[in-house]
C-alpha cells in the first residue's frame, strides 16, 4: 500500500524536444511496485506544451484545473476542468496550455 500527498512527489521538468514549461510528478509507478499503471500529475504553466509524439500505450486523464488544447491525430478539443480524456494507443498527441493547467 502506499498512501501521500501528492506535493511530496518531486516535479520533474519535462526535457523531450518540442516540450516547454511542463513538470511531472510520478506519485505512482514502477518504484512502487507499479509495473502496469503511472499515475502522473502534469503542470502546464501558461503556453507550456508537451511535445508531438506516440506510444503504444494508452492515457486516460482528467483536467483538474486550468485550460488548453489537446491535439491527436490532427484533431483539435479544448479542455477546461472536469474533462476527461481518452488517447487510443499509437495516436499521434500533445497538450498546448492556454492557461496554467493541472491534469492527472
């Protein structure tokens, strides 16, 4: 079992080519015995953006706060808090924000 706030979670800047002013903390994952699921807060400060790219596993997310846009596979949606997100594995992605934003 692990329990925490998830503040304690070091910020990790995020330092792929075509990502800018984003930071990761990692409150559940691989060190914790996780090897199926990461569970990731994302800060997005105003126009920070992850960059373009694929995988082959999926993402679910929730916006908590803030507000941006999601782009996959040339497909463009506004988020604003409350939103949840499903991206199909393979799918080309990124998030741009428009506002600070906080998603799990």
């Amino acid at each position: 079992m692990k329990h925490m706030n998830y503040l304690e979670a070091e910020p990790v800047e995020m330092t792929e080519a075509g990502a800018h002013k984003v930071r990761i903390r990692t409150v559940i994952g691989e060190a914790d015995g996780a090897p199926n699921f990461f569970m990731r807060i994302v800060t997005f400060e105003a126009n920070g953006a992850s960059p373009n790219h694929s995988h082959p596993w999926e993402h679910e997310n929730y916006i908590l706060s803030g507000r941006g846009i999601l782009e996959v596979d040339g497909r463009k949606v506004e988020l604003k808090p409350g939103d949840v997100i499903y991206i199909p594995p393979n799918a080309h992605h990124c998030f741009r924000a428009t506002e600070p934003m906080e998603m799990i």
